[in-house]
C-alpha cells in the first residue's frame, strides 16, 4: 500500500512540475502571438490598429496617405508591404520610422495592403 501511495504522490510531483514548467515558457515569451481577424475587412483591421495616427486616405501625416502608398506600389509589391506593417520599416517616405506591428498576421496585413491598393487612382 505504501508502495502504491508512493508512486501516486511521485506521478503527481511530476505531473505538477511539467505542467508549471510549460507555463512559465509561454508566459515569459517575448514573441507577441498574431492573431487573425477572417472576419474583418482589409479597412476594418486598420480601424482597429493605431495606424490613423500617422496615415489617412488622402493626405499626408507623420506617413504618406494611403492614396500616395497606392500610387507608388502595386499588386507584386504586396508581400513586401505586408512584411513592412509587420516589421515596421523607415527611408521610403522620409526620416520617422513605422512602427513594427507584430500582433498582425500576415494574413491580415496582406488584407491590410489590398485595402490600399484598391486606391490607386484610374
């Protein structure tokens, strides 16, 4: 019987230290988790964000306006507009930097950018 406590109580001791040693990984993690918004527009998620503080639709702020951004980019340009939301980037349009934006996924900063694109002037 002593045995069987024993063993009981070690399979727990253990059960314990696994459990709170995976907890204490995740939650130390610097890396941000990026979540995905499948519901929610291109326009929709910007909304969301911070970025009217720096862009509009049609003028220039602290960044270009959205229509500037639509103008000098296009369609094969997307990745690399949907990794500079994400990752932040500065020296296109002048000295400030974007901030990175690292809680978006890339699904939803390529959602992002389509919104954008669909500007550009005809």
């Amino acid at each position: 019987m002593k045995k069987l406590v024993l063993a009981g109580c070690l399979g727990m001791l253990m059960f314990s230290c696994t459990k709170k040693e995976q907890a204490s990984v995740s939650e130390t993690s610097a890396e941000p988790v990026a979540t995905t918004n499948a519901h929610l527009s291109g326009n929709q998620i910007i909304e969301t964000l911070d970025c009217s503080g720096c862009h509009s639709v049609s003028e220039r702020m602290i960044g270009p306006s959205y229509q500037e951004i639509a103008d000098k980019y296009s369609e094969k340009d997307m990745d690399a507009l949907a990794t500079k939301i994400i990752e932040g980037g500065s020296g296109v349009w002048g000295n400030v930097p974007m901030q990175p934006h690292s809680q978006v996924s890339r699904e939803d900063a390529k959602k992002m950018v389509s919104y954008i694109l669909s500007l550009k002037k005809k």
